[in-house]
C-alpha cells in the first residue's frame, strides 16, 4: 500500500473516536465575550480585546449565563464512554465540559481523573457503543517516523488532519495549565513538525498502523513546525489504574529539587556534578521537604543531594522523577544521599499522591 493510501486509509480508522471539548462557564452577563474560536497557546479562550471596560461593582451578583470561554480535542479509549485528553483543557473544576463525538452528538462530559504529574485527564460520558482509538506502544517510536494529527482546529475545524513526522524525543518542556499561571514540567516528551494547532490539544497523534502513540499537547509560538505530543505509554498506566481503582493512582516522594549537572557544579562549586539537589522553589510559602512525606519520614533535608535511587545513579538526563514514575505506591526505596562531606543511605517507603 502506498503512503498516501496508508495516510487515508489511518484517518478513516482514527476520526470516528476523535472528539471535540466545549468549555462552558456560568459568567455575568455584561461580562460575556463573543465565542472566541481563536484559542490560547493550551486550549483555553482569549478575551475580546475589542470589549470596551466595564465598571465590575456589583455585577459578580448580577445574572449569569453559560457562555463558551474555550476547547479542545479528545479521543474514546472505551465504548462505555472513556475519552482521553490534556489535563490543561479541563483543569478548570468550575467548567463545564461539552464532548461532541463525530456524528455531531452533544454529551455532558465528566472529568473522572486528572493525573497528578503528567498533562493526561480522563472524562466519562453517558453513552455505550462508541468507536475507539487503538492504543500502540510509544516505546517503539523512531526519528524520522511519518505520524497524523487529528483534533479540533482553531475550535470550529472539527477532525482536522495534519501529516510531519517525529522530529524528536525525550524533550523537556513547560506547559501552562490554563489561566491560573499555575505550570506544568513535562519530561520526555516528542517533538514533532505536525501542524498542531490552537484547541488540538488533547486529540491523538497517530502511526500509519492507525495507532495512538502519542497526545498532542503544546506548541511553541513564534516557531514553525515545532509541537509536542505525550507519549501515549503514560495514559495506558492512568486507563488500567481507572478502570481497576476508579481513580489514577501515582507514587509520590515529596522532594522539590534541581538536577545537577557540570555547568552547575561550576557556578556553585558544588562537591559533584550529578544527583538531585534538594531545594524548595521560587514559589511563597513551598517547602523543600514536604511535611510528612515519605522523603520526610527518610530523614531527607534541604541542600542533600540525592546522588542514587534504588541503584539508579540520578542525572540531568536520568532524573529522580523519572525512576519514582517506574515504581509504584508502597515500593520500598533507598536513597544514597550527600549531607555536607558525609554519604549516607536512607529508606522510605513510597505513598499514592493525592
């Protein structure tokens, strides 16, 4: 079969189980902005600056009316109504989330979990039956790979289809979850030069096997031909802990850190230029250690570095997130830690992250 047949023939399969997400809020009405389809960088609205200034007293107790401030995309991972999609197009818990499935039907979605680490969220919808993504192994990724892009452009290109291929894997990129500032640190993510537009987040990034491999997820403004997609591996651990536990259930440790490297070590003579150097963030009132965390409960302070973790030496490319991710709530874990000039090993146990 050739490419073009091949590239027909995975869209064919794929676009039934891609959706459109309609974000709906309860708002004053003066305060009401005309649909916007032109979404922010993640998929949420941007305000009409064309709208003169309104005086706000009183109008948060006025009259209010469900007016559409944003979307996204999704895909049905389940006939009985799972759809799967960024956690940043439904962060907002006072949204309410239309899904529209290909044959244009209008379902109330319900956000059954979101994943505390990575950028996945999970919504239910009443119906049974549905068409589904196949899920493939985002493991098996190459460079070079040709891929698809299916999603809701712009918010009103419903099944929107774009073509690249892999441009990279195991980037590290930042991504805003909606409009509280609040930001998200994503690792090992692929790149790729799909054009991947404003309100396709969430929707499949596709194999010529009509597999989902990957989630779209972000795009760089000001850049051509650069998007990001999470590996479709993360997903499939949230779908088994769901349909197991009924929630996703993710180890947590309790660390806030930076990982070294030699540029580091320079800057700050540091005594090695590896591990993870623990140290709370720009952010008020957060703590290095937090309170009654399995780190915590190790014995772990501030400015120790965590030099290994269960035998795994930890890296700016191999990083103490990355090996907690691999185990699972209740593993034991051991820790090699540098406190001043003394080594010392510690024990914990990991707990679920709530």
């Amino acid at each position: 079969m050739d490419m073009e047949r091949q590239t027909i023939e995975t869209v064919k399969k794929v676009s039934p189980a891609v959706v459109s997400i309609v974000i709906s809020k309860m708002m004053p009405t003066v305060k009401q902005l005309p649909f916007n389809p032109f979404f922010g960088p993640f998929g949420f609205g941007l305000p009409d600056q064309s709208l003169p200034n309104q005086p706000m007293d009183g109008i948060e107790n006025g009259p209010k009316e469900k007016i559409k401030v944003g979307g996204g995309s999704g895909f049905i991972v389940h006939p009985d109504g799972l759809v799967l999609t960024n956690k940043h197009v439904v962060f907002d818990p006072d949204a309410e989330y239309t899904i529209i499935t290909a044959d244009e039907k209008e379902h109330s979605g319900r956000v059954i979990s979101r994943d505390p680490i990575n950028d996945v969220a999970v919504l239910k919808i009443q119906a049974k039956g549905l068409p589904t993504a196949r899920l493939g192994n985002s493991n098996r990724i190459e460079l070079g790979q040709t891929v698809v892009a299916i999603g809701n452009a712009l918010g009103m290109f419903t099944n929107t289809v774009s073509k690249g291929i892999i441009s990279g894997l195991g980037r590290k990129i930042s991504a805003s979850l909606g409009q509280g500032g609040e930001i998200e640190n994503l690792r090992n993510v692929i790149q790729t030069d799909v054009a991947i537009n404003q309100g396709n987040s969430g929707g499949p990034l596709v194999n010529l096997e009509g597999e989902v491999i990957g989630i779209n997820t972000a795009i760089i403004y000001g850049a051509q031909n650069i998007g990001f997609a999470l590996p479709v591996n993360w997903a499939k651990a949230d779908l088994e802990d769901i349909i197991k536990h009924g929630r996703i259930i993710r180890p947590y440790i309790g660390l806030r850190y930076i990982m070294l490297n030699a540029e580091l070590q320079k800057k700050y003579t540091l005594p090695v230029d590896y591990g993870a150097l623990v140290i709370k963030d720009h952010v008020p009132g957060t703590e290095a250690v937090v309170a009654g965390s399995p780190a915590h409960k190790a014995g772990i302070k501030e400015n120790d570095i965590v030099l290994e973790m269960n035998g795994h030496k930890l890296t700016d490319k191999h990083e103490l997130a990355d090996v907690v991710q691999t185990l699972k709530v209740g593993d034991p874990c051991e820790m090699m830690v540098m406190r001043g000039k003394e080594t010392i090993q510690v024990k914990t146990v990991l707990e679920e992250r709530k």
